[in-house]
C-alpha cells in the first residue's frame, strides 16, 4: 500500500533525506506545505506578495539549515513555528519602522524652517541658495516666504494671490524634491550641520 504525505513514517523518511541533502525530499515537502504555510501567514500577514516572499525565504533557511534539523521531532510543527516567528519578525519590523519615522518626522520639520537662523557664513548661504536654485522659480518663492521668511501659508497665498492649497502643494515639492538633494553627501551633511548648529565648511 502506497503511503500518503501525511503519513508520520513518510514524513520521517522524508526529513531524513532532507538532511542528507536531497533535493527531491525536499522539493516534496515544499510542495506538502507551501499552500498551507501561505494560507496560515496571510491570516498573519494580509499580502499574498509578502506571503509568498516570506514563505521562500522560510524554504531557503530550511535548506540551508537541513543539518539542524531533529529527525526526532515533528517537522510539520518546527516548520510552522519558523513561520510564526518570520511573520512576527515581519510585524516588527513595520511597527518600528513606523515609530523611527514617526520619531523622526519632527527632526526632519525642524530642518526645514527658519533654515536661515542658523546659517553662519556667506559660504553655507551659497550652498543653501544652489539646492534651491533647483526649484522652479514660484516653487522657489513658497518656500523661501514660507520656511526661511517664516510666513504663513495664508500671508504667503494673500500676496502672491495664490490658494493655500496651491502654496501647500509647492511646500510638498519643494521637500521632496531637496530631500532628493541628500543623495549627495555634501548636501545632507550641510543640511543636517544647520540644525544640528555645526560648522562644517
């Protein structure tokens, strides 16, 4: 009589030449539980894409960790428990990251107004004006009013007779596009020498 994938004996067999390091063994079991470790981590995890992505990372750590592997103890639950930890792994990862930027968002505020309190030399001046020489011309004019000049986005929209929205709108571009500016080490080191109140030049 032929025994089936879930037959203990079977699976047995099964790990054991796994750690041998046969790649047949190991294709069969990856096929006897991806459906069910994916269906179990998208409970977890609500992404198919990260489902599948962490679901084969999870094989890769078992191929290449086969030798660790206790014959003696069931497989079905050492797999799944690897699981639950990358998925909690996972969870964690985004709650910090989440924090980091929620930690950080006030530091990269503070960056952007009254830049010009704490410029110290006609040199680092120079260096602001050509980051925002990038900016288109009225994109340039929010946001010198607004984060070097101070003013409200409602004086801003009143003398330049344009919407809040619109002024928000340029602010939005202009820190996108400085922040793409940091590329360059000399722009995010001088940036972050502002605030910080450093000399660097």
């Amino acid at each position: 009589m032929n025994r089936q994938p879930t037959d203990n004996q079977y699976e047995r067999e099964l790990v054991y030449r796994l750690k041998q390091g046969d790649h047949d063994a190991f294709e069969q079991i990856y096929h006897i539980y991806k459906d069910r470790l994916i269906g179990n981590l998208l409970r977890i995890l609500k992404s198919r894409e990260l489902v599948e992505e962490q679901v084969q990372d999870l094989f890769l750590n078992i191929w290449k960790g086969r030798d660790q592997i206790d014959c003696e103890k069931p497989f079905k639950a050492y797999l799944f428990a690897i699981a639950v930890n990358m998925a909690k792994n996972v969870i964690r990862r985004a709650y910090y990251d989440k924090r980091m930027r929620a930690a950080l968002q006030p530091i990269e505020q503070r960056i952007y107004m009254h830049v010009e309190e704490h410029i110290c030399s006609a040199e680092n001046k120079q260096i602001l004006n050509s980051l925002l020489d990038k900016l288109p011309p009225q994109r340039r004019t929010v946001f010198t009013l607004c984060k070097l000049e101070g003013k409200s986005y409602k004086e801003v929209s009143e003398l330049l007779h344009i919407s809040e929205n619109t002024v928000n709108d340029h602010i939005r571009k202009a820190n996108l596009t400085l922040r793409q500016l940091h590329n360059s080490a000399d722009s995010i080191g001088f940036l972050f020498a502002i605030y910080l109140g450093n000399q660097i030049f």
